[in-house]
C-alpha cells in the first residue's frame, strides 16, 4: 500500500481513510454489528420495494414516497458503508480521487432529498387529517412525482457545488482523511488552499436546507395537532394518531439522529474524533435499517403486503 505523504508537495491522486485515529483497534469489533446493520438496512429496503411493486393496493401517492425513501436509502448505503467495511475487514484505505468525491456529491445531496421528502409526507399527513374529504383531489400521483422531481433538481442543484468546490482546491501535501468516509469539511482541510469559501457555502446551504424542513415539518404537525385535539367523535384522535404515527416516528428519528450529530460536531473540540465517526457512520446506517421495520408493522397495507411476498416465496 502507498505510504501517505504529508511533507510533499506533489499533487495527491488518492486519499488515504484513517477510521477511529486514536483506536483502530476497535475496527475489528465494530465491524460485525456495522455488517448486520448494513444486511438490515438492504434486507429492508428492498422487501419494501418489492412488496410495493407486486402489491396492487399499494400503488398510492403515499407509498410511492416510502419507495423514493427506500431508493435513496440503498444508494446512501452502498456508497459509503461498503468501503468503510473494506477498510474494516481489508485493510483497504486508499479511495481514488473520483471517488472520494462520488461520494461527497452522494452523502451531501442524498440526505437532504430525504430530509425534504419528510415535507412531502409531513403534508401528506396534514391533508389527510384536516382536509380528508379533499385529499384525492390534492394527493395524487401527479403531486407526488412532480414534488419528487423539484426536490431531487433542488437538492441537487444546491449541493453539487460542495464536492465541486472541494475537488478545485489543490492538494499538494497531506493525502491522510481522519474519517472513515470522504466528508467535505475531512478532505478539504487536506488542501494546499484557502478553503474559507466552501465552509462558508456548506455553512451556509446546510442550516438553510435544515432550518427550512424543520419549520415546515414543526409547522404540518401542529396543524394536525390542533386539528386533533378540535375532534369530538369517540376514537377520531386515535385513528388520526394512528394514520400519521409512522409518519412521526419516521421523522422525529432521522431529526434526532442528525440534530445530535450537528450538535456534537459544533463542540467538535470537547469531543473525542473517534466518536464522531462513528456517529457519523451510524448516520448513514441506523435509519435506513430502522425506518422501514417501523413502517412495516406500523402501516397494515405494507404489513399485509409482505405476508403475502413471504406466502409466494414459500
């Protein structure tokens, strides 16, 4: 294996991961429950797919959504947690320029598609308990592909300038990323240039995207919650919680798990490296391989579905 090179001034071609710095000892324990969680998170996502593809009842705005979810949740997965694995069981550190910033464009713009799918179903949720008898007018099809496109060409357009912005900076020296996965601010500190401008613009566009889904998402539920507390028809509150329970819990775990990171990356200094990794790759594993279990014993369509793939399969 290339030896990093951190007195050269040469260009760097290649970067080299260094998971858990101060402890890598950990790498070997930590990789079978990474490992489970990865089958998990694949298992999951993909029985969802399926079941919503061979399951006519489930051709419905809603559950076109949870497919997006699963899609951009497979993707997510198998383009970081992968290499962190081969690093675990491999020793294989290096990652190719090309690479190394697929996968920042990746991490970087998948993440807020879903953040702002969350909105999507937040609304979804809103317009079935307070507009009921309106919701087939308003949540069709159509709604639900044309509010996908404008969040995959808005994320997009947003966030392609982060890896592009990084891969111009130029890297003469250090080729050594203390991460287990190519994330901006990790790489762009290797750089031989100032890169003042695209902290500023991460700074910037990720508490904008963040900021703006929490306010509408905090937004659709205190409308359902004070649409619910109006009902007056014995079990009405209940059924309502229980169309939009799923939905909750989805959201209040993915905004859990990413306000704590946010947190603990602000008093980056008071904590240890090697904790932040590995939140950082729990991020990327955790929901992916929860969310959907949620989903399929919460929702009886989905529920149902995946009692009969399993009949076939018999």
């Amino acid at each position: 294996m290339a030896s990093p090179s951190n007195d050269s001034t040469a260009p760097v071609s290649e970067f080299l991961l260094i998971c858990f710095p101060d402890f890598q000892s950990w790498q070997h324990w930590l990789s079978l429950p990474l490992s489970l969680l990865f089958l998990l998170a694949m298992g999951a996502n993909t029985t969802l797919l399926i079941t919503i593809q061979l399951e006519a009842l489930l051709y419905q705005p809603l559950y076109y959504l949870l497919s997006l979810l699963s899609l951009l949740d497979i993707v997510l997965c198998l383009t970081v947690i992968p290499k962190v694995l081969a690093i675990f069981w491999f020793d294989l550190r290096l990652i190719s320029f090309p690479a190394c910033f697929f996968q920042m464009f990746i991490m970087n713009s998948f993440l807020p598609i879903e953040s702002c799918t969350f909105i999507v179903m937040a609304y979804d949720c809103y317009v079935a308990i307070c507009h009921p008898l309106r919701y087939p007018s308003i949540i069709t099809n159509q709604f639900v592909a044309k509010a996908s496109v404008f969040i995959v060409v808005q994320n997009a357009f947003l966030t392609v300038p982060i890896p592009i912005l990084t891969s111009l900076l130029h890297y003469c020296g250090k080729n050594v990323i203390e991460n287990c996965i190519c994330a901006n601010l990790s790489v762009s500190r290797l750089s031989c240039d100032n890169f003042t401008l695209n902290r500023i613009y991460q700074f910037v566009a990720g508490w904008t995207l963040l900021g703006l889904v929490f306010i509408l998402i905090f937004l659709s539920y205190t409308f359902i919650l004070r649409a619910m507390l109006r009902f007056k028809a014995e079990g009405a509150a209940v059924k309502a919680l229980s169309t939009c329970g799923s939905h909750f819990i989805l959201i209040l775990f993915f905004s859990t798990i990413l306000l704590v990171l946010v947190l603990i990356n602000v008093a980056r200094k008071k904590v240890p490296m090697d904790i932040l990794i590995l939140l950082n790759v729990l991020h990327h594993l955790i929901p992916p391989a929860l969310n959907r279990i949620v989903y399929g014993v919460q929702i009886k369509e989905i529920k149902q579905g995946i009692q009969k793939l399993l009949q076939r399969r018999r």
